[in-house]
C-alpha cells in the first residue's frame, strides 16, 4: 500500500516518472492490483505513453476495475 499511496501522491503533483515507478513496484508486489495499473495509465498518459497506458487501462478493466474500461474509450481509439 506504500508504494500505490505515494504513487497516487506523485501523479497528484505532477511527479509523472516516479508516480510510475511507485505503481510498477506496488504491480511487483501484487500483480492483480487493478487500482495501481489504472493509475500507472493515467501517469502514462500524462507523459504521452499511450500505448502503455492503453495496455494498462485493458489489464485494469480486466481485473474488474469499471472505470478502467472508460479510460480504454476515451484513450485508446
């Protein structure tokens, strides 16, 4: 939870790289956490990686975060 909570503090000031880093360390140590993929997407977006972030928003939606599947509308057409 650290890593997802500083994370999600990052993205909040615009810290976008370790907003992802922090993500992607929350991912290694739980790989079904819906909520840190979604918003390493969104830190993705933020820094124009959208085919990562597209990868990110389907695996969120796949993982049964609803809110994820309205990312993959509006970001990955």
């Amino acid at each position: 939870m650290a890593y997802l909570n500083r994370g999600i503090a990052r993205y909040v000031i615009r810290n976008y790289k370790e907003a992802i880093e922090d993500f992607t360390s929350t991912l290694k140590f739980n790989p079904k956490h819906s909520e840190a993929y979604y918003n390493r997407g969104l830190a993705k977006i933020a820094i124009g990686q959208k085919d990562g972030a597209c990868i990110d928003f389907k695996k969120a939606g796949q993982l049964g975060l609803v809110q994820a599947h309205e990312a993959v509308k509006v970001f990955c057409k």
